[in-house]
C-alpha cells in the first residue's frame, strides 16, 4: 500500500454534521409516480410554504417568523431530485448537475434523495436514504398497500437545517406522504460498536484479507488517527454538576490499545478497543464503563463523528496514490448501518454486504 495519497474531494455528504432522523415508509397514489418530475413539484411547493404569502398587508410564512432564516438572505432556489448511489459519493456529479446536465436517475435506480433549500448566503440539506442491496435482494423497492397506494422506503432522513426549517420540512414530509419522523436516538453501545466495526474494516486490504500489524497501523493512524471518547452519567440525584468527561487517544497510540484490547480477548474478540479503554479506565481512574449508569455519548474520530443523540459528520476520505481508500469503503459501511438500524435492523447488519 502505499504512503503517500491524497484528501478526497468533498461530496455531499462529507465535512457536515447532519441530524439522524428514522423515517416510516412515503405513501403515494399508485398513478403518482415518484420521479424528478414529480420531486420538482413538491420542491415548488415547498418553497411556496417557506415563502408564504401576503394577507392585508403582513407576509405568512416561515421566512416572516424571527429566527436564522432571516440572515442568510432572500431564498434562492428549492430543488428535490433522486441520487443515484455513485452521486452520493463522487462529488463531480453535482458540480454537473449544476450546470445544466440532464439527470436521468430512476426511482429503481436511486440510492436517496436531496432536497437543497439555497439562500443568498447559505444553503440546508436533507438526504433521504435506503439500503437499495438489500432492497434489491429481497424485492421491496416498493410495495402496495391495501388500498392500491404505493410506498416507497427511505428508512434514514439527514437533516442540516435550523430547528424552524426542519420542523416545517418534517410537516410537509408527514402531509404529503402520511409518513412518520422521529429522530434517530442511538442506544447505549452503538457508537462503540461502530467503531468497533469500522476501525475493523479499515484493517482489511481490498482483497479481504487482513493486515499485519505493520500495515493496519499505517492504515488506523492515516484513515482513524486521533480519537476523542465522550463520556455521560445517568446519575440517581439528576445532578447536572458532572455532565461528560471526554477521553483523548493521541494518533500513535490506536494501534497500540487495539493490539492490546485483542491481546486481553484471547484474540478473538470483537471489542478489542473497548476492552482496552475499559480496562484502562478501571485502572487510572476507577470509572466503570461498562456499568449501566455510564454511557458513550459520543465517539469522534479524524474519519467520522457519532453522537448517540442523533448526529453524524463524515469526514472526506484519504484516498492512497494506487487509488484504495479504506476509508471510504469503511464509510459507506458506517452510512450503510445506520440505514439499516434505522429500518429496525441491528448494526451487524449494516456490515454483511460485499
């Protein structure tokens, strides 16, 4: 492998922290057909409601309201498109789509969808997102329901809005398709478990085979490198004196306290880092991680950032000079899982595909 490479370049879901949402399947008559056509519908009249109107002389609508919106400028453009799976992770396609190039992404065909809301100053985003594999394999792209709708299934919404936009976004979704948002609460081991996962995977070449230790330390301390581990309390007496405590592992160290964490499970186990920490922890500073009153809030890493409150920010991969990126594919597994989870799946899921 070699030593050198390069960032690459960001795309759409790159270097921004997005809210996690869980999204119940969009209904839709069965003589709607959901395409950019019809996509570019609902845009405009998506703009119309943030827009508003005027009524005796005072403007309605979400641009009216005191907040945010009110300093990024006068709204531009609202566009809602499908993404097909190579948009999502080559940052060319939109640079195209930009200017002018026809886009013949089908339905079949799409890994998600974009809405972008552009505003003289800024721009805000949400991805809509489905396991198309699995969907492919077991043939539920689309279903009918029993009053002939048809309901199209992209379990996992990405949000970056302010809290207004995304509350009227979230009330167009539910209007317009009778589907369901919540955001995507994460529970007490996932984000330990993905990053279990993902430092795992980096560790395998492109041929499936495993690294020695030689070249997995290369390759933790370029894709992974530093790790920073956010620490809450549920505490009895709901003091809110201690809130977190964030545990820094310096870049060189990782490949190290994984050597160990697997030294500690005879080898074999799936939990090397964790194992590692706790141990670690329990030693220098009496804490017990694995007890049920302490929680990993979050895990962020030089590749990716995971809060169990709901957000998520990939950073844009390193890519070496042979064109292998590890750190890419270990995104898109990472993205993968919490498409499945939000599904209902478990994150082993999201890691069983090619």
């Amino acid at each position: 492998m070699a030593s050198e490479g390069t960032i690459q370049p960001r795309c759409l879901l790159y270097d921004t922290t997005f809210t996690l949402h869980r999204l119940s399947p969009l209904y839709t008559s069965r003589d709607v057909h959901l395409d950019n056509l019809a996509l570019s519908q609902h845009a405009r009249r998506f703009r119309d409601i943030i827009v508003g109107d005027v009524l005796r002389g005072v403007q309605v609508g979400l641009e009216s309201e005191g907040s945010a919106l009110q300093r990024t400028g006068a709204l531009q453009n609202v566009t809602w498109r499908l993404l097909s799976h190579e948009e999502l992770w080559n940052p060319q396609d939109e640079t195209q789509i930009a200017h002018g190039e026809e886009d013949t992404t089908t339905l079949g065909a799409s890994s998600g969808m974009l809405m972008k809301i552009t505003y003289e100053r800024t721009a805000y985003t949400a991805i809509l997102l489905r396991d198309i594999q699995r969907e492919i394999e077991d043939g539920s792209i689309t279903g009918m329901d029993l009053d002939g709708d048809e309901s199209i299934y992209f379990p996992l919404l990405l949000t970056k809005m302010p809290g207004p936009l995304r509350d009227t976004f979230a009330d167009f979704l539910t209007t317009t398709f009778d589907t369901r948002i919540s955001v995507l609460r994460l529970p007490r081991t996932y984000t330990t478990t993905a990053f279990e996962r993902y430092v795992a995977y980096v560790c395998i070449r492109e041929d499936g085979d495993l690294m020695d230790y030689t070249e997995s330390s290369g390759a933790l301390n370029r894709v992974v490198g530093s790790v920073v581990v956010s620490i809450g309390f549920d505490l009895p007496d709901g003091s809110s004196t201690l809130k977190t405590i964030d545990i820094k592992i310096a870049k060189p160290d990782l490949p190290g306290i994984m050597l160990r964490g697997n030294s500690l499970g005879g080898g074999a186990d799936k939990s090397p880092f964790v194992n590692a920490l706790t141990t670690y922890v329990k030693a220098r500073m009496a804490l017990d991680l694995a007890h049920e009153r302490v929680k990993v809030m979050a895990i962020a890493c030089e590749a990716f950032s995971l809060g169990a409150e709901g957000k998520v920010k990939l950073t844009s991969p390193w890519v070496d000079n042979d064109g292998e990126s590890p750190g890419k594919r270990s995104t898109i597994r990472l993205l993968n899982s919490l498409v499945v989870f939000a599904k209902g799946g478990t994150l082993s899921e999201g890691y069983d595909g090619p």
